[in-house]
C-alpha cells in the first residue's frame, strides 16, 4: 500500500460523510440482490483479538457523529425488511433514513456488531460506487 492510500481512504470516506450529510441521510440501506449494482460492495474486516480477517459483504452506510460505517449484511441486524410492511408495501430497493431515524433504529454503532470501518480504498471505493447508485435508486 503506497503512503498516499491511507490519505486517499480517509479522504474518500470523509467526502461521503459529507454527502450524506448535504443531503440530510444518517443512514442508507440497500438490498444487494436488488440493486443491481456493478459492484458488490465487500469490505475486509480484521479481528483485533486474534488478526484473523474475513469479508463481509456491505449493506449500507450509516453517519454517526460525523464518522461513516459500512454495514455489514447478516451482522449488523439491519436490513431493507425492517423498513416495510410485507404483503402491503412494495418492497423499496433502498431506504434512507434522516439522522435522528437512524440514532432511533440502528444506536451507536462503535457498541454494536457488525458496523466497521475497516476496508481498503478499492473496497470503499466500491463501496462508494454502490452509494451513489443507490441515491439513483431511491
């Protein structure tokens, strides 16, 4: 990894920060297999307590306190279901949810499970890719 990427990673996740933020969204949501995405965003999380890594694939964005986090599908608890009524609504492709709403449903995401903000810049980058195709969506 060059010295610039670790600049280039922060910058990049600062600057969708801000976006979310411009637009009044403290989370979004999205179903992968819905999307249609180019990309499937993943990102690669590394334990501290033993080193070992895995790849969780990513199911959204949530802004808490000015710092971004991906949500990790399957461990974070979060997902699109939570946001309609089955068999009554359409079932939405993305949700956004407003900064209070998203304090409301998802808490503090440093106390809870599978919230990260580890990954490399090419994962946030794909990661970033999704986020805007999903405001598409929305």
């Amino acid at each position: 990894m060059s010295n610039t990427s670790p600049h280039l990673l922060e910058k990049a996740k600062t600057q969708m920060a801000e976006d979310m933020k411009a637009r009044e969204i403290g989370a979004i949501i999205w179903s992968v297999p819905d999307a249609g995405f180019h990309y499937i965003p993943e990102v690669t999380v590394t334990d501290p307590r033993d080193g070992s890594t895995r790849v969780a694939r990513v199911t959204g964005l949530y802004r808490f306190n000015d710092q971004l986090y991906a949500i990790e599908e399957d461990a974070a608890g979060v997902s699109i279901d939570h946001f309609y009524r089955p068999g009554i609504d359409v079932p939405p492709v993305v949700v956004t949810l407003s900064e209070l709403k998203a304090s409301e449903q998802l808490g503090t995401p440093s106390d809870a499970k599978g919230y990260t903000t580890q990954g490399t810049l090419e994962e946030w980058v794909a990661i970033a890719d999704c986020y805007f195709e999903a405001l598409n969506e929305g």
